[in-house]
C-alpha cells in the first residue's frame, strides 16, 4: 500500500487532531509535523482531550498512527560542544521534545544531526553520539537522522550518519530519514536509485529507513544547496522520485512531502493526486496560482 503524505500544521488549539484533518483533506495516509515553531523553544502544554479526539478519528478512519512522523526543531545542535550550556540545552531539549512525541502517541522523530561549525566532522560526530546516547537513555522515541544536502559544516552524508548509529548503543531507537533533495544536494544520484540502494545495504542502513521525505531540488545535483522544488519542477526526474516513492523495499515506509507552497498556498493534495495517478501534473503550479481545485 502506498504510504504517502506531507508536512502539516500543529495548532495550539486543535493539536493532533487538527493535524490529522488536514492530512486527510490533502488524500493522504501519513504526516508530519513540529509540536511547536521550529525555530524557538516556545511550547505549549500537549491536551490530552484533543490527543484523544485524533486517536478515535484515526482508528474510525482506519490511519495508521505509526505513519506519523514528528520533526524535532531547527535550533537544536548536537554535534557542536563549543558551549557546554548551548549543548547541553539542545539535549534537555531534544528530551522534552520526545517526551511530547510520547504524549501524543507518536514513535519517532526526524532530526537534522547537526554542524560541526568548525570542530571537524569526527569531534562532531562524537558529540552526536554522546548526545544520543544520554537523549535515547531517557526516552522510548525511535530517533531518525536525516540525510543532509553537505552546506557548510553539516553533517548527514550515508556515511557519516552510519558512523554515528554504528557508535550509538541503542540500535533499536535510532534510524535513517532520507531525503531526495537532501541526498541529490549532496551527489547521491536519485535517478540511479538502485546504486543508493546498494549504498544503504553496505551501511547496513538499509533496514534502518524509517522516512522519506520526498522533495525535488531546485539544484543540480551535488549543489549543496538544499532548496527543495515542487516535484518535477527541478532537476530531479518525475520518474526517478516516482520510483522512489513505489520501490517495494520501502512499500512500509512513509513518505513525506515538504515541497514549497505556491502563491502562500499548499500544493499536497494537488501533488498526493498526481503521484497517486503516476502522471506529473505540468500545470500545477499555474491551477493553484489561478486557483482551480481538483475535485
């Protein structure tokens, strides 16, 4: 079955239930979403009568709350222990924040595995490491790091986020989110998926998957730029994102669109449509922009 949706919202008056109707008004059967803005630390208090509310929903609807995803915010930086306070806030952070999956049900996160900012990529992946293994000791969270596009002093390459899951003591708690921009940015070849395949499996990262997000980029491959496209209007192939989005070996593994809104309006249901129907819809972005619906 396919497993496909996109980045919602998370209000503070509707919460996961309004997250989950508005994945549902887009035809979609997975999600993902912050549990406050992700650029700051200001949070408010999970409701526990709203969490319900989306449980019930889901389970009369038939949506698999597994196909939930939660992103862990911007700001934390696991990777760079220049200043103890700072490093040490991101992991006491990053703590609550799995603590807020873990009230809302919700089993794994995506996070950005951090920059370095100048302390070399081997300090750094040992201070994600460490971070992760006092972050994983606390909570039941399942934590996906997220391949990365290679800006700056980012780590998040195949191979390094092998390095770090090899290193982290709880291999059940800790995964891969892969990103297609992210991963074309870098210089994976998206349009030869097979050979990123056969890099997964000499990671050992390949039963390690839990997400994709699936974005085209604005940038030809090995940019690192990471500005995400519309899907087909990049330099990724149609074809090679749909071929992404249908290979068996990730049937069970949600996939989640982050692709720019057009003209302040979301494109998913729009996009959810034409990967449903494996046709690339050219007129997109010019329908929404005129504001025709599809029915």
């Amino acid at each position: 079955m396919l497993i496909i949706g996109s980045h919602v919202g998370f209000t503070k008056d509707s919460q996961l239930l309004g997250s989950l109707e508005q994945a549902l008004s887009y035809g979609a059967n997975a999600f993902m979403l912050y549990t406050g803005a992700p650029q700051n630390t200001i949070r408010y208090k999970i409701e526990d009568d709203l969490t319900k509310k989306a449980i019930k929903k889901m389970q009369e609807v038939g949506f698999d709350i597994n196909n939930v995803i939660v992103h862990a915010p911007y700001i934390i930086n696991l990777a760079n222990n220049k200043n103890e306070e700072q490093y040490n806030f991101s992991i006491n952070f990053l703590i609550n924040e799995c603590k807020r999956c873990e009230e809302l049900g919700i089993k794994k996160m995506v996070l950005h595995p951090g920059s370095h900012v100048g302390l070399s990529v081997d300090v750094g992946i040992v201070n994600i490491v460490n971070a992760l293994n006092k972050i994983l000791s606390c909570v039941d969270t399942v934590i996906l790091l997220e391949t990365m596009a290679g800006k700056g002093t980012e780590i998040g390459s195949l191979e390094e986020i092998a390095k770090i899951i090899d290193m982290v003591k709880f291999k059940d708690r800790i995964g891969v989110c892969l990103d297609t921009c992210h991963l074309s940015d870098f210089g994976y070849d998206i349009s030869n998926f097979d050979v990123v395949i056969e890099k997964l499996k000499s990671l050992n990262l390949l039963d390690k998957v839990g997400c994709i997000h699936v974005n085209d980029s604005k940038n030809p491959i090995g940019s690192h730029k990471d500005r995400h496209e519309n899907l087909g209007f990049g330099y990724i192939p149609y074809e090679a994102l749909l071929n992404v989005i249908y290979n068996k070996i990730f049937e069970d593994v949600p996939k989640i669109l982050e692709t720019p809104w057009i003209d302040g309006v979301a494109p998913y249901k729009e996009e959810i449509m034409a990967i449903k129907n494996k046709c690339f819809d050219k007129d997109l972005k010019e329908n929404i922009k005129k504001g025709i619906d599809i029915p």
